[in-house]
C-alpha cells in the first residue's frame, strides 16, 4: 500500500518588502503528518542551499518531494 500524499504550507515573507507574502508548498509522500513536516524542511534546506551555490534547484523527485522555483 503506498504511503499517504501529504501537502506542507510553509509561509514565507520578504524582510525587504514589508507586506509581499506568500507561501511555499511542498508535496509528496510520507509515513506521518511529522514525517513530512521533516522531510518538507530536509527540501527546502536542500533547495536554498543549491541557490546559494547557484546550483540547479531539484524537484520531481520519485517519492514526490522536490522544490520549484
């Protein structure tokens, strides 16, 4: 049986723009709702690193998480 699909809202803002909000969204499979909270933040961490280093940011990953953008 595969795992159940969860969807992590994180809220964002700007520190220079007071007011522009928004929100990221991560999806995918995990065990639990604390699972994919875990893994939600494993992808962003993995994607503002890969900013910072002006890599390529992944996404489409075969359990679903991934981050765009």
């Amino acid at each position: 049986m595969p795992l159940p699909y969860f969807e992590v809202d994180v809220p964002i803002h700007r520190t220079g723009q007071p007011g522009l909000s928004g929100a990221h969204i991560f999806t995918g499979r995990a065990g639990s709702r604390s699972a994919a909270v875990r893994i939600a933040h494993e992808v962003y961490d993995a994607a503002r690193a890969a900013a910072a280093a002006g890599l390529e940011i992944r996404h489409g990953q075969p359990d679903g998480w991934g981050a765009c953008g």
